[in-house]
C-alpha cells in the first residue's frame, strides 16, 4: 500500500446483544467495541461460547445488534457507513460489495458445482461472473475441482471454496469464523498464506479461531470473554528493534 497509516475498513462500536430463551435473558456481547483495519490480519480468540461467531456476524451484517453500532468504510477507510437504520436491502448491497464471509460451516449450495458456488453471488454478467470464479478456484490451489459437488470434496477443500466464494466481489473485507477448524496441518498454512497474501493486498481480514498457530500469524489479536474484551496484542505495539520507541 503506498500509505501506511491504518484504516479501519469495519468498526464496532458498543456492541451489545442478548437472547431471551424460555424467559431467561442471555447476554452475550456487552459494549464491545472493535475496529478492523487494512492491511492486517486481526484475530479474534476466546472460549467457547465467549460470544465470536456472534460478533462475527453482528460485524458481518448477519445479525442486527441491541445496542451500539457497526460502520463499514469503503475501500480506502474513508466516509465510513453507519450502518444502523439501513433497510434490509441496504445491508445487503453492503454485504455484498464490501465483505467477504466465510462461515464455520460453509455453507455451499449443496446442488451446484463447486464453479458456480463462487459464481453466483458475483454483482456482474454471469460470464465475468465464472471467469473470475475460475481465477479464484485457482488461487486457492482447485483448478481442476471446478466441476466437482460440495460432496465430492474434502472439507478442507469446501473451505477454500467458501472462501474464494467470499473473494468473488473483491471485497476490502474478510471474515471468517474458525476457518481452520477442519484442516491439517499443509492446508491450514496454505489458508493462512491465502490470508496474509490477502491482507498485502490491503484488504481487512478477520479471523475467528482458539487455533494458536493463526492467532500467532495475526497483526492484532483481541481475546473475548463472557462477551467482553479482557486483553489485546497488537503487533505494532510491540517493540521495535530499530530505535523507534514504542509507544
Ligand atoms: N440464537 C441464540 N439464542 C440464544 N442463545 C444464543 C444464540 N446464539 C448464541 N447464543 C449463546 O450465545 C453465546 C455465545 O455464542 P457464540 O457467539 O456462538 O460463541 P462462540 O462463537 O464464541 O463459541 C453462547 O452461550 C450461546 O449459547
Ligand atoms: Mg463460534
């Protein structure tokens, strides 16, 4: 990126989200606030049911929160959208041109090919639609697995799919919850390197995971629990070996 000052391309603000179930109220985001920047990996780590996959989708446009608010930037970080208020509609429009999700579980269409998978959200002619798909197949090493079923592939591979399917509006945003949650060892560092290249590129990424080998990659860690953050590392705060102090 020619500059360096970082953008927060997604941004939560006082986010706050409870369920009532059978009567009884279950918090489980209290005033979190967090902001994403591009350029760099973020990692997001915690217990089970410390509430991850919730933010995720609260920062994903998925679920609406109680309190608080999410704001999308654009490319360049710059005019930032609140987004609370917008129609479903709108956030959909947002969601597709600005963030890419990849979910725990996939979620392939299970009757089409792998192509027309990380086809059919693209936002253009359906054409250009299966030529980037095609492109995108082949970053993430699956070429010639085009034409195969989501049942027909490994679940590290359907991984990669779902995530070249996140890419197919070449979103500023990346999100993906425990995207090594199913893979060994080789795939896992072939995704983490898909992630680091795609933050290069200057594009926000997300991770959701308690794998410690992705948390370790990360620019920027921030760690959840009972819905609050208690502690973060940020890579950049850290000392530097020339003779910069830190801050
Ligand atoms: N739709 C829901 N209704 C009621 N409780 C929910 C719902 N979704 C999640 N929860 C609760 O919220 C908490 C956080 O869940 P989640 O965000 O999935 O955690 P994590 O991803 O960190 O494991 C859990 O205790 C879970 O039981
Ligand atoms: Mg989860």
């Amino acid at each position: 990126m020619s500059e360096s000052v970082a953008r927060p391309l997604l941004r939560a603000d006082g986010v706050g989200k409870s369920y009532t179930l059978r009567g009884r109220r279950v918090d489980v985001l209290n005033d979190v606030s967090l902001a994403v920047s591009g350029g760099e990996v973020t990692a997001l780590v915690g217990h089970s049911g410390s509430g991850k996959t919730t933010l995720l989708h609260i920062l994903g446009l998925l679920t609406p929160p109680d309190g608080g608010r999410v704001f999308v930037g654009s490319a360049d970080g710059r005019n930032p959208v609140d987004t609370s208020g917008l129609s479903d509609g709108e956030l959909a429009d947002l969601r597709r041109s600005r963030l890419g999700f990849v979910f725990q579980s996939y979620n392939l269409l299970p009757q089409h090919s792998a192509l027309l998978n990380v086809a059919l959200p693209h936002l253009g002619s359906r054409g250009a639609g299966e030529r980037r798909a095609r492109e995108l197949l082949a970053r993430v090493g699956l070429a010639d697995r085009a034409d195969h079923l989501p049942s027909e592939l490994s679940g590290g591979e359907q991984q990669r799919v779902a995530l070249a399917r996140a890419l197919i509006n070449d979103p500023p945003v990346v999100l993906a919850d425990e995207p090594t949650g199913n893979l060994d060892t080789d795939s896992e560092d072939v995704l983490l390197a898909l992630f680091r290249e795609l933050a290069d590129e200057g594009r926000a990424v997300l991770l959701v995971t308690h794998n410690p080998t992705v948390s370790e990659s990360a620019d920027v860690v921030h760690r959840l629990e009972k819905g609050a953050f208690t502690d973060t590392r940020d890579a950049a705060d850290e000392p530097a070996t020339g003779t910069e102090s830190s801050k």
